[in-house]
C-alpha cells in the first residue's frame, strides 16, 4: 500500500500560486474524471481551499504514480509549468501523509489555529471523489478517519471554544455580546476591503441578511455587494445610512476619520434606543474614537480585537498538545488496520497451513496412541496450540510495530517468501 500527497499550503506558497492551483468544485470533477482515466487503479481526492490545493492518492499496486509525474499531472490541468511552482510544492508519503490530512481536518495546520471550517471542507472533497469513482477502500478508511479525529479533537479540547482571527472575534465575542440575533439587523459595510469582506462571511454564518455597501469607488461597492447579496448605495448617503444601521464594518484607506462624533451624534438622534455596533477596522481608524462615549454606540477597532485574539489564541496554544496525541492515537490506528489489510491474508494463509500441518500430524500420533485417554489428547493438542501460537508471535509482533512506523511491507514481502504466500 501506497498513500501520498502532493500540494501547497499558505506556509509554502503565495497566494498568487495558490490562486492558480485552485479548483472549482467543478473542476475537481473535472480534474478526478481526468484523473480516472490516466490512473484507474489509484484512488485520489483533491482538497481545494483558499490556503492549500492538495492531492491524495493511494493504491494497493507494488508502484505507485511517482511525485514529479503527479506533480505535472496537477499542473498541466491549469495550463501551468512545474517551474512556476518556485518550490512551493511539497510530497509527503506513508505516516507522514496521514498524520498531514488528519492534522489538517482537525484545523491544526490551519492558518487561523482550530477554524472549525476546513474540517467541512475536507469532508465536501472526500464525497465529491466518492461521486467521482476515485475513491476506494484505502482512502475511505483515511478519510473516515480524518473525520473522526477532528471529531475527537473539537470534543475533547478546547481548542475551537476561543476565535483567534480578528474577523471571528469581532462578529463571535464582541457582535453577539451586543445583539441575540443578526437575521433582523441592518449591516452597512463602510469600505471593500479584504477584512470587511471575511468579516461579511462570519455575518452570513450567523445568519445576517440585509447589507449595503458604500465606497468612495461605487464600481467597487457594486462587486462587494454582489458578491454577498448586497445593495451598493453612493458615498454621499453615508449620513442617512449611519442613521438606518445596526451594525457598520469600516475598512477605507482614509487619512482622518470619515465619521466624527458629531456624525454619529446626529445619527443616533434619529433612532433612539436602538444600539448601534461599529467594527471600525482601518487604521487610521474611519470613527473619531470620542464617538465611543455616546449613548447607544458600541464601537470597537482594530486595537480593541488584536487584544482579544492574543488572549485567545493564548488560551488555544495550552490545548495544542492535548490535540496532537489525539491526533497521533488516531494515526497509529489507522495505520494498523492499512496495512492489516495487506497482513491478514498473508497472515491467515500461514495460521491455516500450520493449522493443517498440526491436524496431519496430530491424527498420525493418533493413530499410534489409539488407546490414549481423551483427558490426554486435548493435553497434547493445547501444548501443540500454545508452540505455533509462540512461533508466530515474534515475527507477528515485529510486523505490528513495522506498521506502526508505516515501513511494513519489506517485512511482510519477507513473510510472503519465507512461507509461499503470493500477494493476492
């Protein structure tokens, strides 16, 4: 059995290589049909997100497709040559792989530490490459493993109770301590920046509906709004849309503030007693900071959320051991019953033989002893039992722990010689 992986990640590539290794869902059907048709007897799944493009590939043949073959495989599908990649691809086989995936469906090669996102990430490419057909018994056992390991880790640490990403915190910590609910709120998008962007990503999660986006650039503000549903409304509405929010994300490249307290002053007289939220994230920062003292404003900046994040991630960081033995119980795991099932064939071939071979020369002793008492033949059977049963147990233990290192197959191709046992 072979199992590797060859990719990229946000440690070893740039998000411009990443962006042009990235698949659709479309494409990755595309790409495993494609795949299918070069190598039917290799399993494979490919994980495509916004921070890794990775393929898994496994199969039961002596040889497996080598790295650099894969490699152009994955590229050419996107018109790319293997010298663009700079490097930034890396191959990883056996335990390594394994550990690797389970690492990453746990949300501990993550970008942001415990984002429970991926994890359903890793599930949606697992079920595509079962529609597919590339998926056989090798990668179901993994994957289905992955899966419960990430399922172990967020229920026996803490590690995803503390949002570590500036967008999480705002929306998770500081948004929910001010609203119950976000499906009846306004949210007025200041800006269309990449951190209001991710920020309207954990808004939608947690159910917000209405939005509006304002930018001095109205091109600007229409793509943003399109993108999440949104309306986009000129910069000159900006007094009147203060007044309508509940909840405002600000990210412009300003110089000076765009909304001083005299701005949101007005604002808040024309809704009393409702509470207006504002997650000022530029620097400098878009709201005077003296807004913050008016009655009703909850406002918050970049300052304010770094805090909370290192505390956070602090918090995080202690559980990070306790989540690594988990995940290393379940790589063991799986590589026992990987390779168990090459070793149980071989296994069972040998016991079956010896068990043969006791039945020949038991009945022979039989037949000379006639007049044994039945008292000592099961005596001399048991004794017989416990000698194979001692034979087999040294040999049997040194593949067990050959397949806890994921290097058992010189060892069960010396066991397939020894004892005339060809591979199935």
């Amino acid at each position: 059995m072979i199992l590797q992986i060859v990719g990229c990640n946000h440690r070893t590539a740039s998000i411009a290589l990443r962006e042009r290794l990235a698949f659709s869902p479309q494409q990755t059907r595309a790409f495993l049909v494609r795949w299918q048709g070069r190598y039917d007897l290799v399993e494979a799944v490919l994980l495509s997100t916004c921070n890794r493009v990775e393929l898994y590939t496994a199969t039961d043949l002596p040889q497996a497709p080598p790295p650099d073959e894969i490699i152009r495989f994955l590229t050419e599908f996107h018109g790319i040559s293997v010298e663009d990649l700079e490097g930034g691809i890396y191959h990883m086989v056996g335990r390594e792989a394994v550990e690797h995936l389970f690492l990453v469906c746990s949300s501990l090669d993550s970008m942001v530490l415990g984002e429970s996102q991926i994890t359903s990430q890793v599930k949606q490419a697992y079920q595509i490459a079962v529609q597919e057909g590339t998926v056989g018994p090798i990668l179901h056992l993994t994957f289905q493993a992955a899966a419960k390991t990430a399922k172990r880790v967020a229920a026996e640490t803490a590690i995803q109770l503390r949002r570590t990403s500036i967008p999480s915190v705002a929306i998770g910590d500081f948004a929910r301590a001010v609203f119950e609910r976000f499906d009846d709120k306004k949210t007025l998008v200041i800006g269309a920046g990449e951190m209001a962007e991710e920020t309207l990503r954990y808004l939608r999660e947690e159910g917000a509906r209405t939005i509006t986006v304002v930018n001095r650039s109205r091109e600007r503000a229409e793509q943003l709004a399109a993108r999440w549903a949104g309306r986009a409304e000129s910069w000159q509405e900006l007094p009147r849309l203060l007044a309508d929010a509940d909840l405002i994300i600000s990210t412009t490249g300003s110089e000076r503030p765009i909304v001083t307290a005299a701005m949101l002053q007005s604002a808040m007289a024309a809704r009393p007693e409702r509470p207006l939220f504002v997650l000022d994230l530029a620097v400098p920062r878009d709201f005077e900071p003296s807004s913050a003292r008016l009655t009703g404003v909850y406002l918050y900046c970049l300052d304010d959320l770094k805090t909370a994040c290192e505390r956070n991630r602090e918090f995080r960081d202690r559980e990070i051991p306790a989540a690594v033995r988990i995940v290393e119980q379940e790589v063991e795991g799986l590589l026992l019953r990987l390779h168990g099932r090459e070793a149980g064939p071989v296994i069972r071939g040998i016991r079956q033989d010896w068990e043969e071979i006791k039945r020949e020369e038991l009945q022979r002793l039989w037949n000379k002893l006639s007049d044994l008492p039945e008292s000592g033949r099961e005596e001399i059977e048991e004794t017989v039992d416990r000698i194979l049963n001692k034979l087999l147990h040294r040999p049997l233990r040194r593949l067990q722990d050959e397949f806890r290192r994921g290097t058992s197959r010189a060892l069960l191709d010396a066991l397939r010689g020894l004892f005339h046992k060809p591979p199935e």
